[in-house]
C-alpha cells in the first residue's frame, strides 16, 4: 500500500503542451474522439435488427449469427483491460489513428464479407479498434478539461455510451429496410475514413508518455478471465438446450480473474508493473459509481433486447415501426445528457443520480403492466422514462468515479470501468432474455398463445429489472461529495 500512495502523490502534472492548449483546441480534439466513439458504438448494435437477414441470405442458425454479437463483447472484454497499459506507453494521436484504422478495416472487410465467417472477422477487427477509443475518449476529457467543466463535457461523452446504443436499431432498421445489411457497415466505411484524417490533423499536442513493461502472463489470464465471462453471459440461453459450455466457461473465467486481481496486487506491490492497476477500487466513490454504472449499463441492453421482443413477436409491429418508437426515447437521452452535465458540475453527484436511480426503477415496474391492449404511445412514454433516468445517471455516475482519481490514474480507472460495463451489458442481456425464457416457456406450459408467452416472459424480465434498479436506488443514498479537484 505505501508504495501505491507514492504513486499517487507522485501524479504527473500536465505537460507544457497541454496547459498550452486553448479552448477550441480541446473542443476539436474531444469532439473527434467523441464522434468517433459514437461511431464505434452505435455500430455494437446496428446489426440486432439485421439478423434475420444474414440468416436467410447465409442459410444459417441464429446461434451462429449470434456470435457476431458474441465475438464482438469477447473482443471489447479481452483488449479493454490492456487499454491502461497502451494510454501510458503510447500517444493519444498513435493510438487514435491505430483504433480507427481497425475499426476502418473491419467495417470494409464486413461490408463486402461472402459469408457469415468473414462477417465475424470483421466484427473482431471492429471491436479491437472501439476498445481503445472509449478509453481514450475517457482519459483525454479527464486530462484536457478543467475540474469545473468536466460534468458538461462527460454529459457529451455519455451521449456516446448511452445513447448510440439505443438509436442504432433504429438507424439500421431504416438502412436495411431501404437498401440492404450491407449498407449498415457501408454507410460507416466514409464517416470513418473521415474520422481518421480529421483525429490526425487535430492531435497534435504531445502527450506523456513511459516505457511500461508488459506483464505477458497478465494479458493471458486477463483474456481468458474477461473472455471467458462475457462468452458464459452471451451465451447463457444454450444451457436450456443441454450445453454446458457457458457453464464451464464462467468456472473457467471466474477463476482466471482471480488470478488476475491476485497478479495485479502482488505486481503493483513489488515494482508498479501492473496491466490493469486495481488501485482505484480503495476509492469510495468510484466503486459505488462503478455498481451502479454496472446496473445502468445491464437495465439499458437488457431493455433495448426485450422491448423490441415484446413488440415484434408479442404485437406483431414491424421491425421499422419499433424502432420509430424506440427512436423518443433516445433523443430524449441525448438531448438532456449535456443539461445533466451542467447541472453536475453545479450541485454534485446525488442530486441527480437519486431521482435518475428513481425514474430507473420506476419504469422497470411500469413495465411490468405491458399487455396486448398497452397503447403503443404509453409503451413510448415508458421507454421516455426510463431513458431519462439514464440519462440522470450516467454523466454524474461516470464523472465522479473517474474524477476521483489521482492523474496517473485515470487510464487504469478507465480501463476498469469500460470493461466492467461491457460485462454488465453481457450479464444484464443474458439475464434479461433467461427470464423471458423462463416466463415465456411457464405461460406456454399453461396452454397460453405464442404472443401471450412472450408478453408473460416480458412481465417477468421487467420484474427482475425492477429489482435490479430498486437496488441502484439503495446505493445511490451512499454516494459521497467529492473532494475537491485541487486534492489530486
């Protein structure tokens, strides 16, 4: 512990060139960064709706189109946790122009792919160079923007994390339905191209670097651990047809972890040369705000994989017209993210993430009254709501874990949170749709209709939401004021 302390007090102030940086050119670089961000994740969830597609065109099952989705989370889990390792070794405009340059080829390599393999290879490509990108995004606001105005701008980035999720259904639905799947990634393959001139040009100022040693064997247990529980969470729903696969899988993970965590506390214990620095865990704030962004981050892909169920299969409304009424809530999110920044950097952390944690849990419980005769505006309203309360809670919640940490901190900080956030996203989906299983197949053996199983199943989901997001509201009351920026 001693020797973490000196690490802390030791933060390197910010470099001669950073201090110079006026304030248009922080704006320029941090919107390059951020809409290269939401490039990069509106593109996890564009292809959702285009699955039925690739099946028909390809011949193949859904378990097999599904790894385009799985392979993508394992990558993001397995390259994340190196992503603290990277932001110190390498300089913010390296590592953009490597990202998306990978994101660039992979969507290429998609877009023209013959077959549901070569997909996948480019969905891997894709994800290697999202990976590092959030991170970076992260890090950079954190070191360019003054402590005053971090919540206005981590409001933005939030937009990214939050929001490109939800519309990216709808944007696709749009796409497919006028032009085809392929479009979906070649529509990106320009805007990306873009991107990458534009983050060249624009980052110029020299970021510090050091020579960090690479622990081999940490990046090893760190993929098999991360990758092993996002594969076992993906992949849940093949334990109701006999596979044990997930469940070795999450044995398999869990235990790597724990090797990991063992590792990184023994190597930052004896020379600092850890791949993933643990030491913001002793930080109240950013293990609360970490649980809760967790809870967040699995209500929010929980819900945007079941609504559309529930629309689709249990009130037969087209592909397009659901993601119209998805489309409301989204906008509402990212309209109100910026506000809620501001408002942060005003009144703090509780103010907002105490009625954010609220409106959360009340629309999981609004939910649950879905039936075959819901008006559909009523559906929007809920859908409103709940996007709302993320909204509420994903700037302060991201702003205060990050903002309490030490400088030299904020790559490993970040690390930790995307990656814990990309589990999540995983765990919340994969429980999300096990208790529509659940409910669907308990309201079929009672000799219910297709549709009325799957809106039973979707009563079930929404309850165990309920739950969940009841508990954010418990943790909420716990998060504390946050010194003041000058401590660190």
């Amino acid at each position: 512990m001693p020797s973490s302390l000196a690490q802390e007090e030791s933060a390197p102030p910010q470099t001669k060139a950073e201090q110079q940086l006026s304030t248009k050119g922080v704006t320029t670089i941090i919107t390059v960064l951020a809409l290269s961000a939401f490039l990069m994740i509106l593109n996890e969830t564009v292809l959702s709706v285009a699955l039925p597609n690739l099946m028909a065109e390809f011949n193949v099952n859904a378990v097999s189109v599904q790894w385009l989705t799985t392979g993508f989370l394992l990558t993001m889990a397995i390259v994340i946790p190196t992503t603290g390792f990277l932001i110190q070794r390498f300089t913010t405009r390296s590592l953009f122009t490597v990202a998306v340059s990978l994101f660039l080829v992979g969507t290429f390599v998609a877009a023209i792919a013959p077959n549901v393999g070569v997909i996948l290879v480019g969905r891997i490509i894709q994800a290697s160079g999202t990976a590092i990108v959030l991170p970076l995004l992260m890090v950079t606001t954190l070191t360019l923007v003054a402590p005053a105005r971090r919540g206005a701008v981590m409001g933005l980035n939030s937009v990214v994390i939050s929001v490109a999720p939800a519309i990216g259904p709808t944007l696709s639905g749009l796409v497919v339905e006028a032009w085809g799947w392929r479009w979906i990634f070649g529509a990106l393959v320009p805007l990306a191209a873009i991107l990458l001139i534009a983050g060249f040009v624009a980052l110029k100022h020299k970021t510090p670097t050091r020579r960090a040693p690479l622990d081999i064997l940490s990046v090893i247990v760190s993929a098999i651990g991360f990758g092993g529980l996002v594969y076992a969470l993906a992949s849940i729903s093949e334990i109701i047809h006999g596979s044990i696969a997930p469940l070795i899988a999450f044995v398999v993970g869990l235990a790597a972890l724990a090797i990991f965590v063992k590792r990184q506390i023994a190597l930052n214990r004896d020379n600092g040369a850890t791949l993933l620095n643990l030491m913001p865990f002793t930080r109240h704030n950013f293990r609360l705000s970490v649980a809760l962004l967790m809870i967040a981050m699995g209500t929010m892909l929980g819900t945007v994989m079941i609504l559309p169920i529930y629309l689709q299969n249990g009130r037969d409304i087209s592909v397009l017209e659901t993601g119209l009424m998805l489309l409301p809530g989204g906008l509402i999110q990212g309209i109100a993210s910026p506000f809620v920044g501001r408002i942060f950097d005003k009144v703090g952390a509780l103010p907002l993430v105490l009625p954010g944690s609220i409106l959360l849990a009340g629309s999981m419980w609004w939910q649950t009254t879905l039936s075959a005769d819901t008006p559909l505006r009523l559906v929007i309203a809920m859908n409103v709501v709940f996007c709302l309360g993320l909204a509420l809670l994903m700037t302060p919640l991201m702003t205060t874990a990050l903002g309490d940490l030490p400088r030299n901190m904020y790559g490993h900080g970040s690390a930790i949170l995307n990656t814990l956030q990309q589990l999540a996203g995983a765990a919340g989906t994969a429980a999300f749709v096990a208790a529509l299983s659940i409910g669907s197949a308990t309201a079929a053996m009672r000799g219910s209709s297709d549709a009325d199983s799957v809106i039973a199943g979707a009563h079930a989901t929404f309850t165990f939401g309920g739950i969940l997001a009841t508990l954010a509201i418990v943790l909420a009351f716990f998060i504390k004021k946050a010194a003041p920026a000058e401590k660190h």
